[in-house]
C-alpha cells in the first residue's frame, strides 16, 4: 500500500514517485492519491504498469502524460478535475470510466489508444482536443449542452453508429470523425460549421442524415 512519502509533492502538485515509491511499484500496482496532491504534473506517474488509481476530491488537473503508457482498465476521475492534459491517459486498456461534473477541457491526444466502448460527456466540458478518443472500440457517445467545439481527429477510428449534437456546439472539425460507422448524425444547430471531411470514411448511406435536430428524430 502506498503512503504519503512515496510520492513527491510540492507546492500541492505531484511531480511523481519517491525513492521508496518507486521501489514499491514494482510489487504493487494500486495507487492512492494523497490528500495534498490538488495537480497531478505532466508524466508524473506515466510508464509505471499501474492497474488502479484512486483519486483524492481535490485534484483540479491532471497534466500532459500524467498516466500515459499504463495498464489502467477502470478510471473514475474526480469530481473536481477541471482539466485533463494531452496524453494524460493516452495507451491504456481504459474500457470503462466516469467523468466527474467539473471537467471543462479534454485535451489532445487525452485518451488514444485505450479500449473504451460506450462514453457520456458531461455537460461542463466545452472542449474536446484533437484525437482525444481516437483509436478506441467507441460505438456510443452521448453528448450534452454546453460543448462547444469537437477538434480534429477527436473520434477518429472508432465504431460510432450515430451522433446527436447538442445545440451548444458551434463547430466540428477536420476529420473529427473519420472512419466509424456513422450512418446518422443529427444537429440542432443548422447553423454549425462544419469543416472538412469531418465525417468522412462513415456508413454513409441515405438513413445518414444532417439537419435541424427535432426531438421525434431521435
């Protein structure tokens, strides 16, 4: 079991393992997070083979890389986490996880590479970074009001079968989801911009359709 001094904090953001932290993580591939940790700072515990992470209620950010290249398979994030970095938790095996209802950003890269299935985003993230859920097994995601944008590559290679736009959404981007198995897509907004090729290499058929969303179409 891990304990304060295994780690390295200062200033209240966890820079990663202490001498004695790092000879435990090879027997012991649970952590918990202490309660003065509120940041956790880029690659701070990433390449480490970690199974489980528990967090404290106060982390606020998790940084670039900060669980990247572990064995994670169920993460629950904190309901305080406001900001999840690039590559925070890219190549894990992460097939299930709950998002806390602080979240505002999801940067790039945040969660490629993992095997993740179903997904809801909660409504207080208003941005989602390039490639943040590509290359998962992703066939549903829900998404709520209050996201603003979709970046390049966000849902790229997944198995999506239809999407629902909330009316908060002002743009997708390039390609941001290519290749899936997208066959309707439905938008509140007919005014969204929607860029290039953003759902190219889809099930596109004629059920594929985009329009002003109306709730009986759903």
């Amino acid at each position: 079991m891990f304990i304060d001094k295994d780690f390295i904090i200062i200033d209240g953001v966890l820079k990663g393992l202490s001498v004695s932290g790092k000879k435990k993580i090879q027997q012991v591939k649970e952590i918990c997070i202490p309660e003065n940790a509120i940041i956790i700072g880029d690659d701070a515990l990433s390449n480490l083979e970690i199974e489980y992470i528990t967090f404290n209620n106060n982390i606020k950010k998790i940084g670039n890389n900060a669980f990247k290249n572990n064995n994670l398979s169920n993460l629950i994030l904190p309901n305080q986490l406001k900001y999840l970095g690039k590559q925070s938790f890219a190549n894990n095996k992460i097939n299930n996880m709950q998002f806390g209802n602080n979240l505002k950003c999801i940067d790039d890269s945040a969660f490629i590479s993992n095997k993740l299935n179903k997904i809801v985003i909660p409504p207080s993230v208003t941005t989602i970074g390039e490639k943040a859920f590509a290359k998962n097994l992703i066939t549903e995601v829900l998404f709520n009001e209050g996201l603003e944008q979709i970046c390049d590559y966000a849902f790229a290679h997944n198995n999506i079968k239809k999407v629902v736009i909330p009316e908060s959404t002002k743009i997708i981007k390039n390609f941001a989801f290519i290749n899936n198995s997208i066959e309707k897509a439905y938008f509140y907004d007919k005014n969204i911009k929607i860029n290039k090729n953003a759902f190219i290499f889809n099930g596109i058929t004629k059920k594929f359709i985009i329009k002003k969303r109306k709730k009986e179409d759903i």
